[in-house]
C-alpha cells in the first residue's frame, strides 16, 4: 500500500501541473488559438468536399477556393438577412418611439411603485449612463470588438486555406511526432476525427431547427403575426452568440407592442425568447450535442462554460468538437482511460 501511494500521488500532481500548464498556455495564447482553430475546424469540414473535387481532376488550389467559397456564400446570406431583418425593423422605429414615450410614464410609476425606486432616481441614472464618458467607452467596447472580429475573419480562411493545402506535411509531422504504439492506430483515429466534427456540424443544425420550432411555438400561442418567420430567422440568428438573439429578437417584440393593446405580448415574447435560450444552453445544446459526438452531457456544459472562461464566445463554440477529440485519443491511449470514463455517456 506505501509502495503504491507516492506514485498515484506523483500521477495526480503530473495531471494538476499539466491542466495548469494547458489552461495558462491556452488564455494567454487566444489570439492566436482562436483564428487558428477556427480555420482547423473549417478545414476539417470542407475536407470531403475538397477531397471530392481533387478526385475530380481541380487542382487542389482551385478546389479549396472552390470549397471555401461555400462558407463565404453562406456568411454573406447571413449577412444579407441580418440586414434583411434590421431593415424591415427601422421601418417601425418612428411609431415604436411614439408609444413608448406615451407608455414611459406609466412605466416610471410600475417601477417607482413596485421597487421603489423614485422616478426623479430613475432619470439621474439614465441621465448618469448615458453621460459622455460612460458612451465614449462603450463606443470604444464596440470599435475594439469589430476591430478584433474583423481581423480574426481574416485570419480564419487563411488559415482554412493553408490546413488544406498542406494537409499531407501536417499529417506527415504528427506521425513523426507518435510514438511506435501509437502509429498504427493514428490513420483510422484522424479519420474518426474529421467524421467526429461533420456529426458536430450536423447536431448544430438539429440545436437550430429545435430552437425555432419553440420560438414558433411560442409565438403561434401568443397569437404574434409570422411566428414561424420570426422563430425560425431568431434560431439562425443564434449563430452569432448573445449579439444575434437580441437584435433579431427585436422584430417579433416590435411587432407585438405594435399590433396588440396590452404590453404584456411584448414581454410575453422576451419571456419565450428567454426560456427557449436557457434550454437551448442547458439541456438542447448539451444533449443534442453531446449525443453526436458521444460524449456526457456534464462534459459538454463544463465545456462550454470553460470555453467560455478562457476564450469566451469562441470557447463556446470551439471546446465542444474539442472535447470529442480528447474523448476519441482517450479511447485509444490506456493513460487517458480515466478521461474517458467521466467523458463517456
């Protein structure tokens, strides 16, 4: 029993300093990690198409631009609806602005009368935070982000680009660094590994048609005019995290303070939104999710929050198929066995 103590103790501080060592390396390195394996996880995707295209006869130059060209379509019809959906919003500005300065006196004495909180309190606070300071940082936020955004967007299909086209040498470069048990069995686990993103993909798309078929839901029994519209577009709109349901949620809110006479069908549409979102992060997206990539529902959500931690909406995305991975490697390598079994369903 004294033999065998010091080494499990040795095994468990290697682990502690090698979870240390990662986590430190992976949030100081996000800048670079983030484009990086975004253009990794796009490149494993487009992989067959570009395979196809190379059986027949394109170069591979042409047939990643070719392949590329796919996601680009699809960023900009993404792009086109939310300008779509802004558009079609901006036009019920003007009357949206008219009721709500009719209704903001009602809603001051709501406020004074249900939290008590006086409504000469409630003006010095919006007069406070919308003070030039306290807009000039928040413009700054905002400059700062799509600054940040737009120069990772760049980076991604470089990157993409470059994974495809020099596939064969990184392959070539992680059997070289395997060790000789491992040798054999790397070929089949890389193609384990491109198949483990396509059923990523594939439960992203079946998290999306969940989430609009609830909103929709919601909406027909609110009685909001095009609810299967609005569901659907704010389920697509989810794509672009937290940013993407507010804004899109807008329009069906809109609408119901505009068409119905009471404001509860505004909230009512906030409270639907809102519940949808919660099973979405907490139940839909983790099981639907988890269940492709068989992996535990706990390990996809502690995913998710620890992407979220260290590289914040990007983690969320990109720890998920991150954590299929590991589970695949654990599956093959006896010293992982343990991982596995708490990453198992």
């Amino acid at each position: 029993m004294s033999s065998t103590q010091p080494y499990r103790t040795d095994k468990i501080v290697q682990y502690l300093l090698a979870s240390v060592c990662i986590v430190f390396l992976l949030y100081t390195g996000r800048s670079l990690f983030i484009p990086l394996f975004f253009g990794l996880l796009i490149a494993i995707v487009l992989y067959p198409v570009c395979k196809w295209l190379e059986i027949k006869k394109l170069p591979r130059s042409l047939a990643i631009a070719l392949s590329l060209s796919i996601v680009m379509i699809l960023m900009a019809a993404l792009v086109f609806l939310f300008a779509w959906q802004w558009q079609t919003f901006s036009k019920d500005i003007p009357m949206l602005r008219d009721k709500l300065a009719a209704s903001l006196p009602g809603i001051q004495q709501w406020i004074d009368a249900t939290f008590n909180i006086s409504i000469t309190s409630q003006e010095n606070y919006w007069q406070q935070l919308m003070s030039a300071g306290n807009m000039q940082s928040f413009v700054q936020s905002i400059i700062r982000g799509i600054i940040n955004g737009a120069f990772t967007m760049l980076l991604v299909p470089v990157f993409a680009a470059l994974f495809l086209y020099n596939r064969s040498t990184f392959v070539a470069g992680i059997m070289a660094m395997a060790g000789q048990s491992m040798k054999a069995k790397l070929p089949p686990l890389l193609k384990q590994v491109t198949h483990s993103y396509h059923k990523f993909i594939r439960g992203m798309v079946m998290v999306y048609i969940i989430v609009g078929i609830l909103n929709s839901v919601g909406l027909l029994l609110l009685g909001i005019e095009h609810a299967i519209l609005f569901g659907m577009l704010t389920a697509i709109m989810t794509i672009i995290p937290y940013v993407g349901i507010i804004l899109s949620a807008l329009l069906p809110i809109s609408v119901a303070w505009i068409t119905k006479d009471s404001a509860w069908y505004p909230l009512g549409v906030i409270a639907i939104f809102t519940i949808v979102q919660y099973l979405e992060a907490n139940i839909i997206f983790p099981s639907v999710v988890g269940s492709q990539l068989n992996v535990s529902t706990w390990a996809t959500l502690v995913a998710i929050l620890a992407g979220g931690i260290l590289w914040g909406v990007s983690g969320m995305i990109l720890f998920i198929p991150f954590l299929g991975i590991l589970k695949l490697f654990s599956d093959e390598i006896d010293s992982l066995k343990p991982i596995n079994l708490l990453l198992s369903r």
